[in-house]
C-alpha cells in the first residue's frame, strides 16, 4: 500500500520537479500516476501529439466515485515559467517554509491546488464518495493554454462527463466567476540588411516592428481613456489590452536589421469580439507592410497565431459558482483580466469557476510564495467538499 501523503507533502514532491514549458512534465506525470496507482485509482494519459515536437509532455486524468455523469472536475497546470534571471532568495525547486509563507516555483501557480487536487482525489477514493470526482493535469497552460483543449476531448472520450469544473488558478480562495479571453500572434517583420549608414535604402525591421508596437500603445491609451462597458467595468483594468512581452532581430548595431519577431497578445473583455482586434492590428500589419514594400519590394511582414485563450463567461446560476460559494461563504463579485483553462472547459459544455489558494500578484515572480493560511484555507475547502460528495 502506497504511503498517503498530505497536502504539504504532495505540493513539495510536485515542486521538486523542474517542469518549466520548455522541457518535459513526464517525470511528474509518472510519479502522480505510480502514486495514485498504488492507492487503487487508475489514471489516464493524453500525450501532446503537435507535429514536430522534441519535447515530450502528457496530461494525466483520473476519475473515482461512481461511474456516473454529474461529478467534480478539480483542474490545474503542470507547467510552471522559468526561474532563470531571477533573485531567488531560497532553492526555487525546494519548498521553504519562512514568515508565515511556502516560498517555490509553483507553490502559488499552481502546483499548491495540484497537491490539493491529489490529496482529495485519494481521500476520494478512500472514504468512497456517492458523487464523482476527477482530477486534470494538464501541460502547457503557461504558454498559452494550448495543452488543455485536446486533453479536455479526450477526458470526454474516456470519463463519465463531470458537471462542474473548480479550475485552481490563485484567487485567494475566492469564487472568480469571468476572465479575460487571450488571443496572440507571432509577427515576423523580413526587412532588408544594408550598412546603416545608408539605412534609407534598406529596411530595419526593428524600426518598422517599433510601428506596431507604438500602435498597442494607442490602443492601450485610448482604451485606458474611453468608459468601459457594464460587462468591462468589472475588470482590472476594465478594457482590452495589447501587450508585447519579448522581442528579438537585428545581427550587429551597425547593420538595418533582417528579421524583428514579437508577440502582440491581446486580452479580451468578454462582449468584445476577439476577430475584431485580430482584423485591426493586421489593418495596421499591411499598412506598415506596404511602407516597407515602397523601399523595397520583398519585404514582408508574416502574421500567424500562437494561441486562442477563451474568456470565462459569468454563468446565470452557475452550479459551479454556487458549490464553490456555498463552501467558501464567498459571495462577492470578482473578475481577473489573467486567462485560465476555465473559459475552456465552459466551451466544452462544463460550469466553470476559478478557485485557488495564493494571490496572482506572487504567480510568476522571484521568491514566489503561497501563505501557509492560505494554503490551509485550500485544505479546509477540500475536506468540506468531500464532505459533500459523501
């Protein structure tokens, strides 16, 4: 018989784990099936099938209760972003626990709900629920939510299908009920290397990108300015934002560069339509596409998507919002303008709510940490929803 872990336990064995998105979850993924093996429960994988990786990773579900549709889905990611470049204070892959917080890289986002996820699941199994509860862990949901779509499918293929998704992205605790959706696209300006002492015959891809780039900060400022929406005011900020996060090109300071390739994200209010902003920023594309071409005729600018992040809809009613707040007491209005694999299950036809331990303000950062308080008060909501699947 396999040793039961707690919560604690579970989270640190998880964060020992390096699964940046770069590289592979399957170490972690193997260790979460041997152990939920050994405790009776038989768990599923899906593979990233995408053309052309090198890098191998998987999802795992699992399902225990009754072979029935109607039960619990407790979701989360298990990738986290990289810790290079950062000050780190403590060993970001050892969970220190120092004033009060459990420092790690996933302690917050989200490897903390994960072990939460597991524990309840064998807990689950062990006390022998009359409502079901299953377990998603996915792959890739830092770089865009692209791992929980195809995962989701499968979960549909294989399991009895849930009611209710509880997707455990840091909301100290509370009930999030609506996100932001997320929509990216690479952009790779070709432009035309010439000394730059005569640039004006050339074309500085950099300088051209830096068009576009001034155009998400027009955006950014007039939709800043203008009055949100009633579904917008909610957020923070209450409006659609363009974002360029990373950016490379050029070959030597004294040469027009060749290529520029950025990002331009975008997060979506719900009510607005994300094909509209698509439809504006390649408007802009050509325009600056066509004063490259004026110089010279090859140039180009390349426009292809990255990801597609569904924005999480507030529910009428939702059976998901109303389990986590009649557990939690939480009956506030919160929306968070991050985007999560919650917008995506409710696609599939499953009520969604965000509900996780930590604050988002510590996801992503150095000396990333989860307060102990909160982490309990993560424990604390999952015995009071065993205790309402039994």
């Amino acid at each position: 018989m396999t040793q039961t872990l707690s919560p604690l336990e579970l989270m640190s064995k998880l964060i020992s784990f390096p699964t940046v998105s770069c590289d592979s979850n399957l170490p972690l993924i193997d260790w979460v099936e041997a152990y939920l093996n050994g405790h009776g429960i038989t768990c599923h994988r899906f593979y990233d099938d995408k053309d052309g990786r090198l890098v191998e990773k998987a999802a795992l579900f699992a399902h225990v209760g009754p072979e029935v549709e109607g039960g619990i889905v407790l979701s989360g990611h298990t990738d986290v972003v990289p810790v290079e470049g950062q000050p780190w204070d403590t060993d970001p892959w050892t969970v220190t626990e120092k004033d009060g917080k459990y420092f790690g890289r996933g302690t917050c986002d989200m490897k903390g709900f994960d072990g939460l996820a597991i524990w309840a699941l064998v807990e689950a199994h062990k006390r022998g629920v009359k409502r079901p509860l299953q377990i998603a862990l996915s792959f890739d949901e830092e770089v865009g939510c692209t791992g929980a779509p195809p995962m989701i499918e499968r979960i549909l293929q294989t399991l009895p299908k849930a009611s209710t998704v509880i997707v455990g992205e840091p909301s100290m605790m509370q009930a999030v009920t609506g996100h932001k959706g997320g929509r990216g696209y690479l952009t790779h300006i070709k432009g035309f290397e010439v000394h730059s002492s005569i640039l004006h015959t050339g074309v500085n891809a950099i300088m051209y990108g830096a068009k576009l780039i001034e155009w998400a900060n027009d955006v950014n400022t007039a939709n800043l300015a203008a009055t949100p929406s009633d579904i917008a005011a909610p957020f923070f900020p209450p409006c659609t934002t363009a974002h360029v996060g990373m950016i490379t090109g050029g070959t030597a300071h004294n040469i027009t560069a060749k290529d520029c390739i950025f990002g331009m994200d975008f997060r979506v209010v719900p009510g607005e339509d994300p094909l509209m902003w698509r439809d504006r920023y390649i408007e802009k594309v050509r325009e600056v596409e066509a004063m490259m071409q004026a110089v010279v005729p090859e140039t180009r600018i390349e426009i292809s998507e990255k990801f597609n992040v569904p924005p999480l809809v507030p529910e009428d009613g939702g059976e998901a919002e109303t389990l986590v707040r009649q557990i939690t007491g939480d009956n506030a209005s919160h929306k968070v303008s991050y985007g999560t694999e919650a917008g995506q299950f409710q696609q599939r036809g499953y009520s969604a709510v965000i509900c996780g331990p930590g604050d988002i303000a510590q996801a992503h950062q150095p000396n990333e940490f989860c307060t102990v308080a909160q982490f309990n008060a993560g424990h604390a909501f999952m015995e009071k929803l065993l205790e309402r699947l039994a």
